[in-house]
C-alpha cells in the first residue's frame, strides 16, 4: 500500500482517552492511520506511544503532522491542516521538509498536490466524504435543512426532523447510492472490504446515522460535520479531536518525543516490543482473515506488559479471534458497551475492550 487513504481518523479518541484515564497505561500500542488517535494521547503521564501503520503513505502523513505540531503554532497547524485559511501549504511544507525522516520526506516530494487543501484533506476517505456531501446537499437536502438539524435542541426534535426527512424513499435511495459497496469500491482497493460480512453497506451506515441521533444531539457531533460540511467544531468542547483543542495540541506538542511512528505491519511492529499496557487497534480484525489474526493476536499476547488493556472495534463484520487468545482476554461487557455508546463517529457497530493476562 502507498497511496493515502485517511488523512483523519473516523474514530472518536474520546473513547481511548477515557480508557487512558481509567487504566492509566504508560506505553501504548495503536494503529496510526491519520494519527489523530495517538496524538490525542499525547500527555505527561504516558512513556511511549508507537503509532504503526504498514501502508508508509499513512506513516509519512502522520511524520509530517508530528513536525508541523513541533515546529507551528497552533493556528498555523489549523490553518496548514486545511482547517482555517491563511497559509501558504506549499511554503510551509517546504520549512518543514529538512526535519522529515527520510522516508516521509521522499512520500511528500513526490505528492506535493495532496498539500492543496490542507494535511487532513488529502486522504480517499475525505474525497469520498466531499462526494457524498456535494450530492446530498446540491440534489437532495440543502444547506438549510442540515442548519435545522443542528439546531435540535432535544433529541424528540430529532426525532421529529428524522421522520420529516429521513423516512422519505428519496433519502433511502440516496444512502443506499452513494454509500454502497460499488461506491465504496471507486474510493478504496477491494481488499479493504474482502472480510465484510454486511453487503448492505448503505443500510448499515444508514442504521449507525439512525442509532446516534437517537442517543445524543448531532449539533455537537463533528464527526457529522466533518462529513457534511468537511469541518470541525473548532468552538465547542469536544469539537475536534483533542489534539487540536488548545490543551490537547499544548499537551501533544509538550509530550511529542514520545511518539514514534513504524512504517510496519503489526505483525513485524510488536515481536520487537514488550511491556506495552494498551493495545489500541482499531478495527484492525476486520480487514484480516484467519491467518492474518492469528498472528496479530500472537505478537499482541507475546509484546503485552503482565496486564494490558486491549480496544478494538467492529464495523463491517465481527470475525472470532483464537480461542487461545479469548481464553486470555477478560472482555468488560460493561465498558464494552458504554465504549460503543461514547464513540460519536456513526461507523462501528461494536467496540470491545477487555484486559489480557
């Protein structure tokens, strides 16, 4: 894999933060993608954090956000990140580019053009998210139906938009278009979706829509607009990921010599590890068949410090692990649920955490 497919991460890191404040895990495990994840734990009471990633292009874009982060202000970095205006990407990349580790370095100098509108926007994700936006808000519901539902004050006034504009045959149809698995597919490689057990993808995204604005007010939810309008809620609590708060980018600013990204698979990443507390893996197991988990689980049991906590979350199937390893792993149904009830990124079906022994 080399080419680009999430300049962000799609998954709510508000979720590992609370797992971080309750296990208090001082070296940590997580796949890097766009690297939200681990920045956002970035923080004074953690050691070390590895962000691993086999595809080197999500490794070179999370090299490059860590030097922007040491080297920007935080309204330099909003604005080279594609989330503010007001800065020359290109010049800025290239006061950047002489403390890029190689590797990163080479990635970026051939692919100066994804730097055009911003480091969070150059990724397959955020295109199929500008597609998905663009025809929804110009063929079906305008920009003022969308303000309306932000604008929910409770979740009965939700309730009420959802059946006015989301019952009608012409939204089905367009969820069902534009989110299916052919659409997937002009987006992202096949092998991405070679483990999925739902073939319905627009029913399930649908249904993830559906069950969050059933639990909670979007108008907080970037996630939402993120995928509406290609921005975040840069003025609220919880508006961002955390590391682009105020405290949260001082703090991973603060603790940035902790992270260290591996271009690796996690198969050849944790053979060279021990005593790591947590394991923050995404949905990594999705995208692995048999094999493929059975030597993740292996490295995971043989890099683990005495006890560590284990997250990792389910979208498009839910495959077993080994029984060698379930036997090791003591899953919290009740943390497991309420991860899954905190997370507000609309695109998992389950998160499962529990501590290995």
């Amino acid at each position: 894999m080399t080419d680009l497919y999430f300049a962000q991460i799609r998954e709510d890191s508000m979720v590992e933060r609370t797992l971080a404040d309750r296990y208090r895990p001082e070296t940590i495990a997580v796949v890097g993608s766009g690297g939200c994840t681990a920045f956002s734990l970035l923080r004074d009471d953690v050691q070390t954090i590895y962000a691993i990633d086999v595809n080197p292009a999500q490794a070179a874009l999370i090299e490059l956000k860590k030097t922007a982060i040491g080297a920007l202000s935080r309204e330099e970095y909003l604005a080279f990140a594609g989330e503010t205006e007001g800065l020359d990407r290109q010049e800025t990349y290239r006061r950047l580019s002489p403390l890029l580790p190689e590797y990163a370095r080479s990635f970026w100098d051939r692919h100066p053009h994804l730097l055009t509108l911003g480091v969070n926007q150059c990724g397959a994700t955020e295109r199929f998210y500008r597609f998905i936006a663009q025809n929804i808000r110009r063929n079906l519901y305008g920009d003022e139906i969308w303000q309306e539902l932000l604008s929910c004050r409770t979740l009965a006034e939700q309730a009420a938009f959802r059946e006015r504009y989301l019952t009608s045959d012409a939204w089905r149809t367009a969820v069902r278009l534009l989110l299916s698995k052919t659409t997937h597919l002009q987006f992202f490689p096949a092998f991405m979706f070679a483990q999925a057990s739902e073939q319905d993808f627009g029913a399930f995204f649908e249904a993830m829509f559906a069950r969050e604005l059933e639990s909670r007010l979007i108008g907080g939810n970037y996630f939402f607009t993120q995928l509406m309008f290609g921005t975040y809620l840069l003025d609220r609590p919880e508006g961002a990921p955390h590391y682009l708060s105020e405290d949260g980018f001082a703090s991973a600013r603060r603790n940035l010599h902790k992270l260290r990204v591996l271009p690796l698979s996690l198969q050849q990443a944790l053979p060279q590890m021990q005593g790591i507390d947590a394991f923050f893996l995404s949905n990594v197991f999705d995208w692995s068949d048999e094999s493929q988990r059975a030597v993740i689980c292996a490295a995971v049991l043989g890099a683990k410090s005495r006890e560590a906590v284990l997250l990792y979350r389910n979208m498009l199937s839910a495959p077993p692990l080994p029984e060698a390893f379930r036997e090791r792993l003591a899953v919290d149904e009740a943390c497991s649920r309420e991860m899954t009830g905190l997370d507000r990124s609309m695109m998992y079906r389950q998160i499962t955490v529990g501590v290995l022994r």
